[in-house]
C-alpha cells in the first residue's frame, strides 16, 4: 500500500512543477497536548480523584480543533444571521509554501462548493462594480463562471496579441486592466470549481471519487483540480469504522488512533513537505471523524472521553507540526519579530502562532526588552538596569491613550476650517490675477507667467513665493511715498520688474498686487496648517506608542503566567491577538486581547 499510496501522492501534489519547497516543515516542534490552565504547576503529593472530578477537568480543559481555525476570503462581505457584514470565508484542508516561494491551499470535495460560491459572488460584486469597464464581456463572464463551458476573453493573450500586430492597447482598457484581468480569473475559477463539483461531488464521506483543489493564496496562478481516486481507500477504512453499528464509540477512537499512527509511519510526513501535505489527508479525516463524536461531549463516558481527550491533543500536535505554514524571521504580532513559527490563523482582525518552547521564551525576553525601551521613551527614565515589572505595570496604570483623542479630535476640526479658508484665498487670488492679466498663473509653488503682454518683451518665467512677496513689500513702500518720488523709484525685485515692463494701467496693477496680498495670506496659513498637522501627528505617535506599550504589556503578562521562562515541561505555546474594534463616542478604537494557551508533552498518551 505504501508504494501505491505514497506515490501517486507525490506526483499529484508536485503537479505544480516544483512548487513544494523541501524542508520547511518544523521537526519535532510539537510533543505535547493543548493545556488551557493558567494556575501555576507546582509539584504536590498525588491525590486520586473521583471519576467525575476527573471527568469535569477533561471537560474544561478539552483542546479545540485548530484544523477548523484558519480561514482564505477574497474580502467579500455578506450579511450574517443578524443582519451584520461578515466576510465569506472557506477553511483549506492545508497551508505550505512553494519552492516558488508564494502560499498554496490544498481544498477537497467539502470545502469546494463553498470555495466556488464565494469565487462566484466576488465576480457578481465585481461586474457590479465596473459594469461599464466589462461592456460586452459582462454575459460571457458570467455564462463560464455559470456553466463552467465555452471561452472567456483572455485579456494577456489579447494584449500580447495586439503588441505582436504592433497595435496600441485602447486608453480605457489600458487604464482598467487589472478589473479585466480580475474579472477573468474569478471567472476562470469559478467554472473551474463548477466542473469539479460535478465531476466529484461536495462531499467527501465514503466517496468513490475524492478531488483535490490546489491553488496559490494570491491568485496569481491558475487553480489545478485533480481527481484523487487513490485517497478513495484511505477514507473508506476512516468510514468502515466510524459507520460500524457494533463498535463502542471508546473502539472506534483507538481505532482512529490506529490507523493515523499507520499513516504517519506509511507517508513518513518528517521527510519531506510533499510527504506532509500528502499525509494532511488522513490527519484531516481523523480529525473530521473526531469532531463528530465531539458534539455531544457530556454525556461521553469517562474512559471514553479520556480517548477522545488525548487523541484531541495529538491530531492538535500534528496539525501544528504539519498541516500549517512554517515561517521564518516575521513579526505576526506586536511587530515583534520571531526566528520561528507557525502560523495558524492569520487574519484581518485576529492572529494566532504557535511558538516551540524555545522561541516562546526567547519572544518573552524580546516582548520584555521592547517594553524597557518603551519605558524609558514614554517615562524618559533611563537606566542600566532592567525595569522591574512593577514599574512597567505602574507606568501602565498612568496611561491614558484616549484622553488624547478629544485633543486629535479638535486638532482634526481645526485642520479641516484652516484646509477651508486657505483653498477658498488661494481660488480668490488665482481668479483676481487671471481677470487682471491674461497669462499670470499663481499656484502653490508661485507665480508662473505663461505668455508676455503688450510691452513685455520677455519670455515665460516662473517666480517664487519668497519672490512675490518681496514685490508685494517694495510695492507697499512705493506707495507710501509722494507722488513726486513714486515715479522716480525704480523697482529692484524681479517680479516688480516683469510687471513694469507689461505697463499694466493702475486698475489692473492694483488688482495683480490685491491678488498678491491673498496669495501670500494663503501661505501663511499653509505653514500654520503644516505646524498644526505635525503638532496632531506628534499627539497621534504618542497615542499610538502608549497604546503599543499597554498592548505589549498585556502579552508579556499571559506570556509570563505560570513561570514559562523558567521551564521546561511544556513543548510550546499558542499565542493570540484579537483586535476587534469597538466603536466608542462615535470613534472606532482598536482593542486588542491576547490569549497563551500551552502546548503540553503526550507522554503516555495513545
């Protein structure tokens, strides 16, 4: 079995041309189950415990089921139960990294027909959208993604075309190329995905025909779809047990365990990351079988429930070790970087990674020289020591970072009234400058004389605002002087000159320097605008890095519950940050939450 298995494995999965990278599975990262305490382990004399003692503890410590945790969307929202904007999401069955270096998810026949609804959706969303730009295109996108028949317009086949002709791409679809191509792709998929379901079917119970779907995160490849009917024998031995009518449900989770503990041994998952996405089959089966037994727990009985418990715990192990992506040097939460990690939920408002328990305390002492320095910024305290941890809870304490946001809040209103005045002087000085003299343009960089007039036998010129204004100041001491002296004044500033040679009559002069006295006002206000928006970007920096250091102090609070650092009895940690946003006073705030959950040994379990 394993030659035929294991082979025909490997061949589909390679069907990418290489696109498994070799060695980027974790070894060894994950021994230990999922423990959700957070007393302190201390060593105590051993006291036997009653039956439903121990079977309430399994019940509140049970592990969830990470395989259900991560999620791919396209970023399309629908309305949800209650009428809120949710995004459409689908859970791949598995996450790696290709020898190209981009993402690829693994999908089988249970995910397909949601992944192809939510494919289909975004191109209706997308064709509603720029309904003008797709024109003719709009039915025969939607005929393929409907029908999964017939052709679509290829728009890169279409300008390659058009380049070899020596033909030039029309402006419009030049300049909505990438809603062309998007539009196709989603279309592509669609039809794809259509095919799929009707030559495989959405489920995968019991099947004769198992399909796979494999497809890169950022779309920038077609999908390849293949029927797995190899994997057909590997699910009915899953199905034979679970469907069996005279199996006690504690036989058939050692069962389960079995015939994982055979795959595993058989796919050899440690060798390669081809090995491990073929072996994320039967992980993800079991773990399906599992999870319907888990949906009445309470009423499982004790032994039976230690079996599920512990067999929980080490499918949990696997998926970490082999059915997510693994990084390197990345910052997934805080900013703070980590060597190693896995991450197993990654998205817009929540992040989870799991840490072995190496990283986990390196990250705690990162997490801890990050608050010091943070400390040092904020309290402008500075020393060579470390700060204790009650300092930095105190500091914590004295944070207000919202009592910021009433001053941001007047500092934006003031903003918006000077952006106001300031556009409406500089529209009223253009204007007066365009009636006055045809050809002198004030913009914000100056004033920019486009063509002479009559008596100006100079050529275009452009002028600084330092420039104007000096004219503006000569012009206002010419005018206060006497009439015998005006005229003999010559004017010294290069701006004053040009409009001397135009020989402007005085009403228009008077109105080119009433255009000068509003454009150099709206300058003014320019740089009291700019030392207002700094002055609003300073209090937004200080907001921010407060409300970075109570969030770092957070993580490095549950990080530091039940002595981590000092450890060794754990094998790593899955770490969370939620940021949801709430909307407080009619502001959105982002609040952050932060969960450590450990992963403990399997010594002695299954």
């Amino acid at each position: 079995m394993k030659s035929k298995v294991l082979a025909t494995v490997l061949a589909t999965v390679s069907i990418f041309q290489g696109t498994l990278a070799l060695g980027t599975t974790a070894q060894g990262v994950c021994k230990d189950g999922l423990c959700g305490s957070s007393f302190e382990q201390t060593k105590r004399p051993e006291v036997e415990k009653t039956p439903e003692v121990r079977k309430e503890e399994i019940l509140m410590n049970y592990p969830p089921n990470l395989g259900t945790m991560q999620e791919f969307g396209l970023g399309l929202k629908i309305a949800g139960p209650n009428g809120e904007l949710i995004e459409q999401t689908v859970k791949p069955d598995v996450h790696y990294r290709g020898e190209d270096g981009k993402e690829y998810f693994v999908f089988y026949n249970q995910n397909i027909e949601q992944l192809r609804n939510m494919f289909y959706n975004k191109l209706r969303k997308e064709i509603d959208e720029h309904w003008v730009v797709l024109g003719g295109q709009k039915n025969s996108l939607m005929r393929y993604a409907e029908e999964g028949k017939g052709s679509i317009f290829n728009f890169g086949d279409y300008i390659r075309g058009i380049s070899l002709l020596g033909f030039t791409l029309p402006y419009w679809m030049f300049s909505n190329k990438e809603t062309l191509h998007k539009s196709a792709l989603l279309a592509e998929y669609s039809a794809k995905l259509k095919n799929a379901l009707e030559e495989c079917g959405s489920t995968i119970d019991n099947t004769d025909s198992p399909c796979s779907v494999i497809m890169s995160k950022d779309l920038s490849k077609n999908a390849v779809i293949n029927p797995e009917s190899f994997l057909a024998e590997t699910e009915k031995n899953f199905y034979e047990v679970m469907s069996s009518k005279v199996l006690p449900y504690k036989t058939k989770v050692e069962k389960l365990n079995s015939m994982l503990d055979y795959y595993q041994k058989e796919m050899t998952p440690e060798a390669s990351n081809a090995n491990a996405v073929a072996f994320c089959f039967p992980l993800n089966r079991a773990s399906y079988y599992l999870s319907n037994l888990e949906k009445d727990l309470q009423h499982k009985d004790l032994e039976t429930l230690e079996a599920m418990n512990s067999l929980r715990k080490k499918i949990d192990r696997l998926f970490i070790e082999y059915r997510f992506i693994f990084e390197q040097n990345i910052a997934p939460i805080l900013g703070v970087k980590v060597d190693r990690c896995k991450v197993i939920v990654e998205r817009e408002d929540f992040t989870m990674m799991y840490l072995d328990r190496a990283e986990t305390k390196k990250f705690i002492q990162t997490v801890k020289r990050t608050l010091d320095t943070k400390f040092a910024n904020i309290a402008k305290t500075y020393s060579l020591e470390d700060v204790s941890s009650t300092d930095l809870i105190k500091l914590a304490e004295t944070l207000q970072p919202e009592s910021f946001q009433d001053m941001i809040d007047k500092m934006d209103e003031e903003i918006a009234q000077k952006n106001a005045d300031s556009s409406k002087l500089f529209v009223d000085s253009i204007g007066i400058a365009g009636r006055a003299v045809a050809g002198y343009a004030l913009n914000p960089s100056g004033l920019e004389i486009t063509k002479a007039i009559k008596g100006d036998v100079q050529g275009p010129e452009k002028f600084s605002p330092e420039e104007i204004k000096e004219c503006a100041e000569e012009e206002k001491r010419r005018t206060s002087t006497t009439k015998e002296n005006k005229d003999s004044i010559k004017s010294t500033s290069a701006v004053c000159q040009r409009i001397d040679s135009a020989k402007l009559d005085p009403m228009k002069r008077s109105d080119i320097f009433r255009a000068f006295d509003k454009y150099l006002e709206y300058t003014v206000m320019q740089s009291n605008l700019i030392r207002t928006k700094n002055k609003r970007q300073f209090l937004d920096n200080v907001k921010s890095n407060q409300e970075e250091y109570v969030n770092l102090l957070k993580v490095f609070i549950e990080l530091n519950r039940n002595n981590r650092a000092n450890r060794e009895d754990y094998d790593g940690t899955l770490i969370s940050e939620n940021r949801s946003k709430e909307t407080s006073d009619g502001r959105d705030r982002l609040l952050r939450e932060y969960f450590v959950r450990e992963i403990q040994r399997l010594d002695g379990v299954l």
